[in-house]
C-alpha cells in the first residue's frame, strides 16, 4: 500500500520542481521581450490610480498628455522618471528601491507612447 502511494506522490513532486524551474528560466531569459507590456503593467500597478486615462485626479493641470506634460516641463523619459524620484506636492515619490531604474525607464516609455 505504501508503494502505491509513494510513486504518484513523488512523481508529483518531481513534476511539480521541474515545472517551476524551467518557468522561472523562461522568464529570466525574456524580461525585456515585452518591453511596451511591462511598461503597461509597471503603469497599471503604480500610476492608474491616480492617472487614469493619462489624467490626474489630484492636479487636474498635471496631467500625462503631451500638452499638459510639455506644458509643465516634462519631455522626455529622464523628466519623467526624474518626476518620479522627486515629485511634486501631492504625488507618491517612487524610490529606486520601489521601481529600479530600468522599470522606471520603461514606465516612461510608455506614458511617452500612450499619452501623445
């Protein structure tokens, strides 16, 4: 009885290891495949809440479209993450511990394509 139940149980777990293995090198081989992706993720989990649409429900003048941002100095990814590092009153500031640089990068990416 005990080797009925001894194989499945550890054919489970050897399943079980080695899907888990081969998912986590997937990933650490294409993280940057989907840039445009991550970027929208990356938006979604840090800056919707209070940008939804590109908008801005804190400061309505202060929004991500392209004229309001051009319009407030930001232009380019480097103001946008730099906006990030060190916001103005009322945003969130986003530290390189809470988003690395090369998130943040692609985060501004995708406002800058998105919000246009």
């Amino acid at each position: 009885m005990k080797k009925t139940f001894l194989l499945p149980t550890v054919f489970a777990i050897a399943v079980l290891i080695f899907g888990t293995a081969c998912t986590q090198k997937e990933q650490a081989k294409e993280p940057r495949k989907e840039a445009g992706i991550r970027g929208e993720e990356l938006f979604k989990q840090h800056c919707f809440p209070c940008h939804p649409d590109g908008g801005n429900v804190i400061n309505p003048q202060k929004t991500l479209h392209k004229k309001d941002r051009e319009a407030n100095g930001v232009k380019t990814a480097a103001d946008i993450v730099g906006k990030m590092r060190n916001p103005g009153p009322g945003m969130t500031k986003f530290d390189e511990q809470t988003i690395p640089d090369a998130d943040a990068k692609e985060l501004a990416e995708y406002e800058l394509k998105t919000f246009n």
